[in-house]
C-alpha cells in the first residue's frame, strides 16, 4: 500500500455566504448545512482512511489562527501558509514539494474544504479505488459526480463511456476523461444530463506526487521553477521570503485550466455519493431538511403563514409573516433578505461593499 | 383667555411596532416617522401656543426615566405616573385633579403622544378654535379628521352637517356629533367615506376642566369618588399608595365608551392637517418618503432589485435581493420579516414571545 497523503485546500475567501461569511471567515471555517464547520467535517470524513499526520491543509495568513484552532490534531507543520492566493495549480504544487519530501512515490488526494458528502461511506470507498488505481497506474485521476439536474453554475467532465481497449481500469468502473467543459448554458446542460456522459467537475484529485509534479512542470514549467526555489529552503528561515518572491512571480491559474485539460490521460471515477459544493445560500436551502412548510430554520425563530424559506438567525429572533421562498441570514452587524433562487447575487452585495470601501461588513 | 394646558397620554406599551417597540421602548418613545421621538414631536408641535409648565404628561413607572430624558423642558412635577393602565377614561380624569387645582376653569387639551400631523400651522388653528369653543360653551369637544380612505382599523364620528339652530357655532365650521362608530368593516367604511358625515376619531379632546370632570362625576361616579380620595393627597407622602388603591378598584375604561358617548352634546371640529396615528409598520410605509422603487430605506442598506418596501436597518447593514413589498425592521437582538399589508399580524409575534414567555423580546 503506499504512503496516502491528504491536501485539504483552504485559502478561499468565498463572498457567496454574506453575510455569514467574511473575509475572515470564510465559507470553509463556519458551520453552513451540518453540525461542525465544513473544514472539520472534510478532515473527519476523511481521517478514517488517512491519519492527521499525513493531512495537510493549505491556507492563508488570515485564516491561519482559525484553521489551526478548529483541526486540533492536525499537526501545526501541516498547515501551509500561502502568502497569496494564486488558485489552485500554484496551492497544489506547494502541497506537492511537502508531500514529495516525505515520501516521493506517496499517493495525494487533493480536496476542497467546503464540499459536502451525504454518503460518506461511498465517498471513502470510491476514494481508495482512486487510491489504487492513481498508485498503479501513475495517471491523473479526479472524481466526477453523477449529475442530478441541468445545473449551470459547475464545469462538466466529458467520459469515455466504453471500453475502447485503452483503459485498463474500465472493469472496475473508472472511466477516461474524453474532455472538460466549462460552466454551460442551461440548454447544454440539459443536453449534458440527457447524454449520460457528462459529471460534474468535484475539484477533487487523486494523483501520485511525482506524478502531478512531473505534469506542471510539463505544462507549468515556469511555475514549477518557482517551486524548486522554495523546495530548496523548506526547512530555512528564508522559507517564508522565498515563497513570497515565488508567488509573486507565479501567475494566477486553476489546476483544471493549467493541467487537468492537457494532460495526456486522466482518469475519473464516478462519485455517487450526495456530493453538494454548498456553492450558495439557495444550495444550502436545497440540502437542508425542512419542516412541512418547506422551511429550513436555525435559531430562535417564529414564523408566521411562511413557507418554502431558508432562515438562519443567528443569535437573534427572527420573525416572519406571509411570506414565501425567501432567505433570511441574520449575523451580528448583518442582514441578507433575498428571493430564493437569486443568491448568487449576494455577490452584487459584497461588490457594492468593497466600491463603497464599507470594509466592516466584508 | 383661559387658561390651557395640555395632557399628554403616555402610557402605552404597544406591541404593533415590534421588534422596535418593547415594553420599556414603547411606540411614543422611538423615531418612527420622523426625527425626535413620537412624544418629543408631540410636545413641539404643541409647545408653540402652551408653556411647557402648562403641558402634563400621563405616563407609567417604567417609562418614567425615558419620558423625563426625553422632554427635559417639561417640570418633573408635570409628569404624572399611573400605577397600571386602566384605558384612558381614569388617565384623563387622574390629570384633571391635577389641573383643576391650579385653575378650576382651565380648559384642557388631551392628545395622544404617538401622533403625527404633517400641516402643524393647520393643526393649531383648529387646536386654538376647538379650545375657544370650548372655554366658551362648556362642552366637550373632539377633533374629526377628513377621511381619506375607508379605513378599517379607526372609530368613526358621525356628524350633523346641517344647521339645526341647536349649535351656534356651526357658522365656525364647528359640527355636533350624531353619533360615535366603532371600527367598521371595509362594506360600512366605504358608506361612511361616501356619505361625507363621518370623520375619523382621533383620540384628541378639549374641554373646560370643570366640564369634564363633571361628566365623569356624572357618567362614572365610582371612578370619580376613588379620584376623590386622590385628589385630597395630591401633595401628601401618601399620594402613591392612595392613588395605587383607587388604581386597583377603578374599572378600566375608555373616555370614548364612558363619557364620550353619553355625553349630551359633544362638539366635533374638523381635522385636516395630514393626520395619522401611525399605527403600524404599513403605516409608516404610507407616510415615509419613498424613492423611485417606492422603498423608504433609513440607516443603512443595500436594496438591488428591491421596491416597495420599508427598510429599518437600526445599527445593522441590510441587502436585500429581488424583492418587493416587505418590511424588514431590524434592531439588536431581533428581526422582522413581515408582507406589506400585514403588519397587524406583528401583534402575533408578540403574543408568541409572551406564550412562550420568552420575555427577552418583549
């Protein structure tokens, strides 16, 4: 068996939960749709396969503190501090010189820290044949999810559906990717969900370290320069200027766009297993259980001839009357009244708060 | 000329502008409408044709500190502190012990502390012909105001429009009333709105002192006799607990069902200076001033998409997203999400809070 390594990535500072979410605490860090923050729930879900020493959350300056109060037995070293953000093809191959150093030929699962998994049994068995398969065969793997509904807001992968010979893991349900494609319109989408070939795009990767490494610096070899500098001074003192430097000269891209897309094979595996990225509050209304009035309620609330709404109070009281398909998020200093179905545009309001240079509220 | 003073009522704990009105922040205490509280606006409005050592105000033991806080120019010997609310009947005949005693003929103006009047020059000539009248001929007098919609939610007055020879002042536009309504329903409000004959009730009277406490002697005997006891400890150390006693054996009662509608002749002037009880949040929406969506926002608030709807945000933000005809009134510790044109339900909210005695809200 090899050597497992988990690399949690954590440095987002999502504006798709204001008034929850802030700049210092991001969607990652609160406690959304489940008991706990989604943070810990990534690393409890996953910490019955790999233990906290071979877990390693990548993070920023900010969120640091928060991180490492909230994951307890993660060990203080694991925590990566990226200077900047830089998406997640630079977080990826900083995590990937600390894995490598450890043990070159170990297994990476990178994960998101936000996502959530109904069925964590099936997500942890669909994890380790991708731990298989990516330790035998030194391929890219990442894990599509069967799609439920024509959902615009995620990137689709393309698979190969049949055995065309070339894909010796077709047996075991893994399939070839055929191409990505990115956040399509609602007709292609309902075309997507029709084919049958089309997952969601998880942001979820299994590869071995030497393997991903070997791939950016392929397609990212100026970014892979960059990271040499750092993996030389590791353990220095100069650790944290030399990363700054190197991030500075890193441009900014996503690991999908910079690798996934070009590399030679990637393999995926389907993931049926109640994935939601909790991308919006009107995503968190759809997973959340409610009452029979089609309510989902957290805190002291009354609600009065109210129906088919998402209430969070907070420490507050919330009361409602007559009214329907609303979300109601109450913090400290904040409140969120929108029209369910329209929480993307929570981001029109931090947009207007960052014109107006209203830093309190971010 | 006589000598006026003025009686504001003042003790009130209204429950229909919660979550901004408690039982120690009560409606005439807050900025609803307008800058300055409902009370301080009343005594201003007033304050340009009576002295504020003339100007009593009726309130509670709770609202006592507030009050004085608030109206720092009125004598602390003018605020008179009910033990309990008995309606307004005992209120207006406590005060007039205490206006009697400083001249037995004074005429007196009663008015409610959580009105408003949008034309005050108005306001105060037909105040200064109401106490003229009133001086003169010894009756009891009330203000009417012009309807302007077939309001469900006032008392009516119906008055004879025409000149019987019985009312000497109708050539001053003073009517007698016919008879007093109770809250009709929308059927009877719109007869009464077509006929011309009815005014709204207001809540505002005036009368010589001697006349009303004389109709009180005459309509409420044991009311009166227990103010009896009273007003022979006006200045005693006992005036507290006397006035608790009678408190406790006066039967709660309004000026409107006790005297008013068994008076013989009560005289009605005719309201028309932009009156409003500003009764409820839906009222405050009628009378705010509104932008170009039709929303009145005050502090401060983000509204995209958003018409029609008032907007409190306290000392909070508020975003609110494609909506329209809400009220959404924040404070400290609570929130109210409420359909326009349903604002009388706040009062459900607040039976609610005292069934599950959840006092912290109230």
């Amino acid at each position: 068996m090899p050597n497992v390594y988990a690399v949690i990535m954590a440095g987002g500072v999502g504006s798709r939960f204001w008034p929850r979410s802030r700049e210092k605490s991001p969607k990652q860090l609160l406690e959304i749709a489940n008991k706990g923050t989604m943070i810990q729930n990534t690393v409890k879900r996953i910490s019955r396969m790999i233990e906290p020493e071979n877990i390693l959350v990548v993070t920023n300056k900010v969120q640091k503190p928060i991180v490492a109060k909230q994951l307890p037995k993660i060990p203080a070293e694991n925590i990566i501090v990226e200077p900047i953000g830089r998406n997640t093809a630079p977080c990826i191959g900083l995590a990937g010189l600390f894995v490598r150093r450890r043990d070159p030929e170990a297994v990476m699962v990178v994960l998101p820290s936000d996502h959530i998994m109904l069925d964590e049994e099936e997500f942890r068995r669909v994890l380790n044949l991708a731990i298989w398969v990516a330790y035998e065969s030194g391929k890219l793997i990442t894990v599509g999810i069967q799609p439920t509904r024509p959902e615009t807001g995620y990137g689709y992968i393309q698979v190969i559906n049949e055995d065309d010979g070339k894909n010796p893991y077709f047996s075991r349900g893994v399939s070839m990717v055929k191409t990505f494609a990115e956040k399509p319109n609602l007709a292609t989408a309902l075309q997507f969900l029709k084919s049958g070939d089309f997952l969601w795009n998880s942001g979820m990767f299994i590869w071995r370290v030497d393997a991903i490494m070997g791939e950016i610096e392929r397609l990212l070899p100026e970014m892979y320069r960059e990271l040499l500098k750092v993996e030389d001074v590791l353990d220095d003192k100069s650790f944290e200027h030399v990363l700054e430097t190197a991030y500075r000269k890193i441009r900014s891209i996503s690991i999908d766009y910079g690798v996934m897309e070009k590399a030679k094979q990637v393999f995926v595996l389907r993931g049926d297993f109640g994935w939601s990225d909790v991308g919006s509050w009107d995503e968190v209304y759809r997973i959340s259980g409610k009452d029979e009035q089609g309510n989902s309620v957290t805190g002291k609330a009354f609600l009065q001839d109210t129906k088919d709404s998402l209430v969070y109070a907070g420490d507050k009281f919330v009361a409602t009357v007559d009214v329907d398909n609303l979300i109601v998020i109450v913090t400290d200093d904040a409140v969120l009244v929108c029209k369910r179905g329209r929480s993307q545009d929570v981001k029109e309001v931090v947009d207007y708060l960052r014109r107006k240079q209203i830093s309190e509220y971010l």
